[in-house]
C-alpha cells in the first residue's frame, strides 16, 4: 500500500480505490481550488487545498472505520464517498456555492450526474473517469453519492453531526492559518464513536469530547471563517461571478468546474468584472460602510432572499449617487450550530449536547453577539452608501 504524506496526518496509506480516484481530472482539479478561498487575504500561510483536505478525511474515514469496526464492501464505498466528498465543490469553494445553486439548482454534495460521468468540463466530451474508476473497483456510483450527501446509517461519517469531514477541516484550517483554535482530540472522537439504533453516537463520558469541537468550531468561525475581511472579498467575488456569466457567453456548468486561477483569469478579461478581478488580486477591497449588531436589523433585513439583497443594493446605490456596483449587502443568516444537535451517550441513554451542555447556550448567545450585518462599499464612498444604507434599511444607527 502507498503512502502519502500530509502536513497534518504525517503518512497517510493510500489502498489502491483511493490511489486510482486521486489521479482522475476531476480529484485533480481539487489541487487549485483553495479550501480557505477569501481567508488566505487575511491569514497568509492558509493556502491548502480541497485537494489535502479530500486526502485527510479519506484517512480519518479509513481510521473511524476500523474503529467501528466496518469492513469490506461497505467501508470502501465509505472511503471512496469520503475522498469524492468536495469533487463537487465550484472555484473558490462555499464563496460561489450560491451562485451554482441558484443557476444549476444543486449543492455540492449533490454529486450523482458527476459521479456517474454526466458532466461536461473544459470543453471535452462528457468525462466519466470517476464512474470508470468506481466500476473497475466494484462500487455503484449512486451508492457513493449518497453516502457523499450524508445518506443512511454510514452516510453520518462522509456529512453529519459527527463527520470526519469537519474533524479533518478544523485541526487543517488551525494549521494553515497558525491559529490555535480548531486543534480538537480528533482521535478520541475517532475512538468514541459508536452506532446506536442507527445514529452515529459518542459513547458513555464524551460530553467534555463534544463540547471541545463545539468551541472549536465557534472560534474558528470568529476569528477565521467569518472574518470580516474574508466576508468582503467574497461577497465581492460572488457578485463579480454573477455579473460575469450574466455579461458573457460563460454558460453555468463551465462555471461551476473551473479552477479558481481559472475564475479570476475569466474576471480579468470581462470589463464588466475587471476592476473586480484586480481588486481581489491587489487586495484593494471595499470597505465597510455599515456594520451592524443584530438587534439593530430589522428582522426583514436579515429574513431577505438573493433578490431581495439585490434590490437594497439598487436602491443604496440610487440614494448614495454611486454606481450600482459599488454597494454590496451582506447579510448572513441567523447564526445556527446544527453540531450541539450531537448524539452522546449519558447514563446509557443517548442524548442531544443541547440538552447535556451548559456549554451549547453560551456559544449560541455568543453567536447572536458576533452576528453583523455588513454594507460595502469602494473606500471614498464609504459615508453616502453607509448614510443612505441606514435610510434603506432602517438600521438605527
């Protein structure tokens, strides 16, 4: 068996499904699509790839297996599910994700049509080497894609609650960007797992286990995920996207399997995305005209659909004087923790974190107190597309 050897997981060993997945174009591609996308502006050493990312939760899937002591067919579709989990991914990841659902209609882990060699890339005919490569292994591709989407009782591995997806981001994220955050006991999570009527559980003494990636993961949003930086430059890249296949021949599907070298080269050469693009190079981004507490949005605001979002911008845009490109609104969901919804064991009865953690309460208020509405704007506009933003929106100052 092959070994490959990672930053975070030293060797990993590589069966020969994995070895023959890896060299396909599509696994490939997954080597220039940053798994931080917009974050690396901020932390500069946070430039791995989905490409290391897919190989570190293929191990930790191999490992969680042998923990559970799942073998043969089953623990390799699981493995084949957990390296293909982000094939699906557009460039520059989660930053263009809501461009292809709105276009195409799919997530990423909706990868049926890819695994089964019905999409098209870079002009060549239809590729259908994953399907080929799952074929000559033995392995149903509608299989591996539903385990991918998080289906069934092994699906919880690849997409779930408790999934190494998650273990193998956090502590590689907190790696590459040098911050201390995410660096969670992913082998005693590993260790701990256990299957309950179905349900992917930790067992009996693991609520400490549980609350730590809990943490983890809300820090890692604060200080990483959600920086407001990052949150700049990718609402600036997803509108840059937008205008880009609405001002070109650039047709959706192509879209979404570029590369994200490839995505700022096709910015740079439309004049409707240009200045977008050398911005995001030179990291000359817009800044903040409005950055706003929760309780200061009106519930509307932050209830708002893409086309809703849109029409503040126009009207900002129309109140402040400026062209409509110039205003970005940023509202983010109400902030969610789906993890505290974790199945642990306690006095042999599973249970939800939620119902276990004092923890779970605090990081949720946490959460509602780092939630910000941002309004963007180039730097001399910033005072007329704040003012007019406050009279758009109604935000109280």
């Amino acid at each position: 068996m092959k070994a490959i050897k990672d930053s975070v997981h030293d060797h990993v060993p590589v069966c020969d499904l994995a070895a023959d997945l890896l060299d396909t174009p599509a696994l490939q591609r997954l080597r220039h699509v940053k798994q931080l996308s917009t974050v690396r502006l901020v932390y500069p050493s946070a430039n791995h790839t989905r490409f290391e990312h897919s190989l570190g939760v293929y191990h930790l899937a191999r490992r969680a297996l042998d923990s559970l002591g799942v073998d043969g067919e089953r623990a390799k579709t699981v493995r084949a599910a957990a390296l293909l989990h982000d094939v699906g991914h557009g460039p520059y990841g989660h930053q263009t994700e809501g461009i292809i659902q709105r276009r195409l209609g799919r997530h990423h882990d909706e990868v049926g049509d890819l695994l089964a060699g019905d999409q098209r890339a870079d002009d060549r005919p239809a590729d259908d080497r994953l399907a080929a490569v799952l074929a000559s292994h033995g392995l149903d591709p509608g299989e591996v894609a539903a385990l991918v989407s998080g289906e069934g009782k092994l699906g919880q591995l690849v997409a779930g609650e408790l999934d190494v997806d998650r273990m193998d981001y956090l502590v590689r994220d907190a790696h590459h960007t040098g911050v201390p955050y995410g660096t969670i006991d992913y082998s005693r999570l590993l260790a701990a797992l256990r299957f309950r009527d179905g349900d992917l559980v930790l067992s009996e003494g693991n609520v400490r286990t549980a609350e730590g990636t809990l943490v983890a993961r809300a820090l890692m949003n604060a200080t990483v995920y959600r920086h407001h930086v990052s949150r700049i430059a990718g609402a600036m890249l997803e509108r840059a996207g937008e205008r880009l296949l609405d001002s070109t021949g650039l047709d959706a599907e192509t879209f979404a399997r570029m590369t994200d070298d490839r995505l700022l080269g096709a910015l740079r050469d439309c004049d409707a995305t240009a200045d977008a693009a050398r911005r995001l190079e030179r990291r000359d981004l817009y800044k903040r005209a409005m950055w706003a507490k929760r309780e200061a949005v009106p519930d509307a605001v932050v209830a708002a659909d893409h086309e809703e979002v849109r029409a503040f911008e126009r009207e900002i845009a129309d109140v402040a004087d400026v062209a409509p490109e110039a205003v970005l609104v940023d509202a983010p969901d109400d902030p969610g923790m789906p993890e505290t919804s974790t199945r642990v064991v306690v006095d042999g009865e599973v249970r939800r974190l939620a119902d276990e953690s004092p923890v779970v309460e605090g990081l949720r208020a946490a959460g509602r107190a780092q939630w910000r509405l941002g309004v963007y704007a180039p730097e001399e506009r910033v005072p007329e597309v704040g003012a007019a933003a406050e009279r758009v929106l109604g935000v109280e100052a």
